[in-house]
C-alpha cells in the first residue's frame, strides 16, 4: 500500500502501529535514500562473515525484508532470527516469510527482553535511533557481548552533523529528496513533528564513540547519503 498517512493533521506521535505496519515498505522505499542498495550492501557484508549454520539477528527487523534478502542470497544453512516489539509489523514479516517458503524465527518481545544466544552477525537497520541515549549504550553493549570473536553488528542510522550550517544543507537535501518521492510540504512537515523526540538521532562521532567503547575494535562506514548512514563494527 501507499503511504499516505501524514496526508491528515497528527493527533499523535510517531509509533510503529497497525497504520503504520500496512505501509512501511512503501514508505522505507520513499523516505529512506538508497534504502534497498543499503539493504542489499547490509546481506552482502552479512554473509561474508556468517558461515554454515551460524546466528543471525536482525534486531527491530519491522516486515522482515533484510532478513528475507539473506534467506534468498545465503549458500549455507542460517540461523535467522527477528526481533520486533511491533505485532502488526511481524504479521507482516510473517505473510512475506511464509509467501518466499523460507525459514525465520520471528519473536515478539522487546530487544531488551531478549537472551540474545551466541551469534555471528546482529543487524539493526534505523533501530538504535528510536532507543533512548542511555538504554542505546546498554543495548550495544549486549549486542557486543553475545558476538562471538570476529563477529560484526551491521546498522543503519540517520546521522547529524555538529555544523549547524553543514546540518541544515543535510535536511533540506532529504526534504527535496522526499518531494521527488511524492511527499508534499505539508506530508513532510507532518512527519517531523511525529517524530520529534521520538527519533533521536547520533553524529557519526557519537556513534563511533559508543560503539568502540562497547569493545569493539573495528568500526567504520560502509555507506553514506548525506545524513543517512551504514555502518560495521568488528568484535
């Protein structure tokens, strides 16, 4: 379906609600810049680090799709799992999982509640940004501790810059970004302030700084659209 929800005044704040759920694949591939090159790079990095029978997490993983690419691509069996506290958005994952005929376990649980086992690779694509600063550092840290020796978190965020200048050019590139997707000025204005103090998101500084200080000791960017960004980082 078409996403046409901020077409009407707000009357609440951003979630990830049933509304939300019947169209967020139409609107992950209009709001979001390169969204399937980003989605494509993150199973190709995935899978050169996952090996026969290995765990994969995709944390926040909404309808499924990043999770359904490596299914599709990988040559080995996988342990492929999604964590989501969205029960609209996992029936979703769920039909599409189901129509593919492949093989994903879907929990239903906040990430936080979560036993992570043993794994190779965690995924979070526009996840960590929805987390509060404090409980973000927390979760990277338990992501950090169930990787095992050699295994990556791969995630995707919207970035700030500290320029303030700079920072403005970056929003009003992706503001024409959107009109070009079919969003109107008043769509758009919506959206924003959905999502004020809902999404909060780091610089990529702030980001490398949480993520090295988990433990990790690798971290770069593996794709970037002005204030969108892929990242890797390396236990």
């Amino acid at each position: 379906m078409k996403d046409t929800i901020f077409e009407k005044p707000i009357k609440k704040q951003f979630e990830f609600d049933e509304d939300v759920a019947s169209v967020f694949d139409d609107m992950l591939d209009r709001s979001v810049p390169f969204y399937k090159q980003m989605l494509e790079l993150t199973s190709s990095f995935a899978l050169q680090y996952a090996n026969k029978d290995d765990r994969i997490y995709d944390l926040g993983c909404s309808t499924a799709s990043t999770l359904i690419d490596i299914a599709l691509k990988t040559k080995v069996p996988l342990k492929l799992l999604g964590v989501d506290n969205s029960k609209a958005m996992l029936e979703r994952a769920s039909h599409k999982i189901k129509a593919y005929g492949l093989d994903i376990e879907l929990l239903e649980d906040d990430i936080f509640n979560i036993n992570f086992q043993s794994s190779k690779v965690i995924i979070s694509n526009y996840t960590l940004q929805f987390i509060r600063p404090l409980q973000r550092e927390k979760l990277i840290k338990k992501i950090y501790d169930s990787l095992s020796e050699g295994g990556v978190f791969i995630f995707s965020e919207k970035v700030i810059t500290e320029d303030k200048i700079l920072n403005k050019q970056f929003i009003d590139q992706y503001y024409q970004f959107k009109m070009k997707q079919g969003y109107s000025e008043f769509e758009i204005a919506q959206k924003r302030e959905a999502l004020e103090n809902v999404l909060i998101p780091y610089s990529y500084e702030e980001n490398k700084n949480m993520i090295l200080e988990a433990g990790f000791k690798h971290f770069d960017c593996i794709f970037k659209w002005v204030n969108f960004g892929t990242f890797i980082a390396i236990k």
